[in-house]
C-alpha cells in the first residue's frame, strides 16, 4: 500500500481527462464561431451586391419600315390603321435577328393588325393589348430563328392612325 492518504491527490488520468475535454470545447466553440463569421461575411457580400444597380447596356431600338398598313370591316364600312412600330432589345444578336427575318416580322404582324376590331382598337386598353400580343409575335419569330425571346424587351407603337 502506499503511504500518501488518499484523499489528497486525483488521480492522473482525472486531470487529462478533464484537460482533453475544456480544449474540444474550445475547439467546437472556434469552429462553432468561425462558421458563423463565414456564412454571414458571404452573405453580406452577396447583399452589398444586389444592392448596387446594375448597369444596363444601352437600348438599342429597330424600326419596321415602311409603316404597317392593315384594312379591316367594321359594321360594313371599311377602315384602315397605319402603325409604325420599333421594337426595343440590348443585344446586338437579337437587333440583327429582326433585321435579318423582317419579311416574317412583317408578315406576322400585319395578320395580327390586319384580325383587330375597330371596338378594340378605340379604346387604350385595346391598343395595350394589340402592343402585348405584338411583342408576343415578335419574340415568337425570334425564338423560333434560334434566337432568345427574352431579349425582345419591348414594342412601341411610335404613330397610330384609324380611318
């Protein structure tokens, strides 16, 4: 037996114990912390990000010229609309695109214009109809030429004239 009391010491393998497990604290509470500090330094990159505009390429606008034409009945009478039309888009592939398939353009949008009412064509919201369904057309011709229809921004009507 030994000759120290037993009550005076712990023994060894206590304090390494107790040493082995403040340190994995520490350490799950590094790495607990560090994570937190990553995730939230991304996080407010990808924010400071977002919050800035992006600077948009300039607009670029492509005339259908002559103007569009169109004859149609309204209660035996017959009228007729002429409607100059641009198209805006920012990608100079797609402001080549409706150059280059403006035969197709046309033709789809003076059966557009040409199938209008009179009724529909008085009212504004009639016409803001015809401009959605006419940029619908055109993305169609461009998406269906191999181009990407979401780069049809818009469509203006630049002169509107009923007879």
């Amino acid at each position: 037996m030994s000759d120290a009391p037993a009550g005076d010491a712990p023994p060894a393998p206590a304090k390494s114990k107790m040493l082995v497990i403040v340190l994995c604290s520490m350490l799950a509470a590094g790495a607990t912390g560090g994570g937190v500090y990553f995730m939230t330094a991304k996080n407010g990159e990808a924010q400071a990000a977002t919050s800035q505009p992006v600077a948009k390429t300039p607009a670029i606008y492509s005339k259908f010229d002559p103007p569009f034409v169109v004859n149609f009945q309204n209660k035996g009478q017959m009228r007729f609309l002429q409607v100059s039309i641009e198209v805006m888009t920012r990608d100079a592939v797609t402001a080549d695109l409706l150059k280059q398939h403006d035969p197709k353009l046309r033709n789809d949008l003076l059966m557009l214009l040409g199938g209008q009412t009179f009724e529909t064509l008085s009212s504004r919201e009639g016409k803001e109809q015809l401009r959605n369904e006419a940029l619908q057309a055109v993305a169609a011709v461009i998406a269906a030429e191999g181009g990407r229809p979401e780069n049809v921004e818009q469509l203006y009507f630049t002169s509107f004239v009923m007879q």
